[in-house]
C-alpha cells in the first residue's frame, strides 16, 4: 500500500502511542522516541515493521512517539495511520492489507 499524504493515529497518552506516516524516499525510515526504549526498543521496532510488512508499505517516512503503548496499541495506530493516509475510512480489515 502506498502513504499517498501525510497521517496521524493516537495520541501522547500514557499507555499509548501517536504514529505519524508520510511518503518516503525509496523506503521505510522509522524514527522512534519512547519512554520505555531501553527495555522494549527492539519489540517496538519489531511491531511496526511486521505492521507495515502486512500492510505491504514499502515506502514510508513513520515518526513513532510511544508512551508505554502495547503491542496491540501500536499495531492499531500504524494501520490507523496508513489507511488514514489512504483516505478509507469504511470497510476498514483491521489486521490485513487492503486488496
């Protein structure tokens, strides 16, 4: 799937995370800010590219400023934020890509 303009999902909560998607250069460029990187960086990281993998986002800008979200949290707010991009918002498959 394609980042056609740019988006936004979540908020700076406690327990949540807000991702911001935009049209990328060639490929995926993941900025990530966390309160908790030390401990779960890698599995934040791991999260939003299996996210976007199953999205088939190629080409991406994704800003990620997490508070603490859960996994399940940061999977919503990347789908979220791309299929916002997209402009969808009915008939959302929430856990799959849009064919």
């Amino acid at each position: 799937m394609e980042i056609l303009k740019p988006a936004v999902a979540g908020t700076l909560e406690s327990s949540d995370c807000m991702v911001t998607v935009e049209p990328g250069a060639g490929q995926i460029d993941l900025d990530l800010t966390s309160s908790v990187i030390r401990q779960f960086g890698p599995q934040i990281r791991k999260v939003i590219a299996e996210t976007l993998d199953r999205l088939e986002v190629t080409d991406a800008r994704v800003t990620v400023v997490d508070k603490g979200a859960l996994d399940c949290t940061i999977k919503a707010r990347v789908e979220a934020a791309v299929f916002r991009s997209n402009g969808i918002k009915q008939n959302i498959p929430w856990g799959g890509a849009i064919k």
